[in-house]
C-alpha cells in the first residue's frame, strides 16, 4: 500500500513497474546516462555545487538512542 495513489506492480516477465496516480507507467531508465568514472563524475558535480563530500559525509550523527516519538507526533500534530 502506498500514500497517494502510487504503485509498484509486478510485470509478466517479472519486472517492476512504478504507476503514477494517474495509472501512467514512470519510466525505469535513469534520468542521466551512467557515465565511465562516476566517482570523478560525482566529485565534479560536488565541486561545481560548492559541496564538500569528504569521507564523513554521509556519516550519520545518531547515537543509537530510542527517538522520542512523543516529541515527534507532538510536532507533527502542532504543524496541522
């Protein structure tokens, strides 16, 4: 089940098929063709972002602590 009408349905051939609300198949193919070296394709992309993608990048800063999710439904509940 998925929020908003959005789908994914399995194909005769035993593909996936992502369907719009509008019953509209989206497209599987990547936007961007995949290019030879992506790591020096994703650097330059960073770099002509201004964006620092060092080693610690993408590491998360969560401790492994329980969420409080009193505090988040909270939040959620004071923003409707």
């Amino acid at each position: 089940m998925h929020e908003g009408g959005w789908s994914i349905e399995r194909g005769e051939a035993g593909d996936w098929k992502f369907v719009a609300p509008s019953g509209e198949a989206i497209a599987t193919e990547p936007r961007h063709p995949v290019t030879g070296d992506t790591l020096a394709w994703l650097q330059e992309w960073a770099e002509e972002r201004g964006l620092d993608l060092g080693p610690d990048a993408n590491l998360p800063l969560w401790d492994g602590t329980r969420p409080d999710y009193d505090l988040a439904v909270a939040g959620l509940l004071a923003q409707g």
